[in-house]
C-alpha cells in the first residue's frame, strides 16, 4: 500500500486561483477560476509540534495534503466544506519522493 492511499485522500476540495493579466488597451483584466481536487484531505494543524514541513504552524491553523501534481500555488484560496482557507506555506512535495504534497492553511474568517 502506498502513502497516499493510506492517508484516506477522500475529500474533494477546490482551488479558487485569481489571474490579472493585461487588456491591451493600459488596463487590466481579472480572472477567477475554481479547480476541483477530487482526492485530498485536511487536517487541523496540532500544537505538539512547531514545525510541519519544514514551515512555522504558528501562522497554520491547517493542513492540505494531496496528490503532487495537483496544481496548487501559494497564491490560491482553498475552499472545503463552506470554509475558507488561504495559504501560508509554499506548497511543497514532502521529502521529494513524488508522494504527497503538503500545504500549510489558515483558515480565513
């Protein structure tokens, strides 16, 4: 069994992604697009420890963790279960081991 399949990655979550990106005419244009993880999960961060990956969970109040080549960005929002999260940690693939990538979230009120 794989590390992935044993972390029970059954919820779906999706990434909410804002691009600006020039008109043409000296403006610009904003655009928001959802994407959909279909496989991920979230944890409340606990407090035994002060690091996760490397990154402070003193700005974290939570955890994502998914596949390695969903796309995720710092600058995404992520949205599960009517909550909202935004992102305090670079996204970042676990030991390098093409497994399982871990995002630290906090959760916006």
């Amino acid at each position: 069994m794989g590390v992935v399949s044993s972390l029970n990655l059954r919820n779906s979550v999706s990434v909410t992604r804002t691009t600006t990106s020039p008109d043409g005419m000296g403006g610009s244009t904003t655009t928001t697009t959802t994407t959909i993880l279909p496989y991920a999960a979230i944890w409340q961060a606990g407090t035994s420890s002060p690091f996760i990956s490397d990154q402070v969970l003193a700005l974290s109040s939570h955890i994502l963790v998914c596949h390695p080549t969903d796309d995720v960005l710092f600058t995404d929002e992520i949205v599960y279960d009517g909550r909202t999260f935004e992102i305090t940690g670079h996204p970042e693939d676990v030991q390098q081991r093409g497994q399982l990538k871990v995002v630290a979230l906090k959760e916006v009120n």
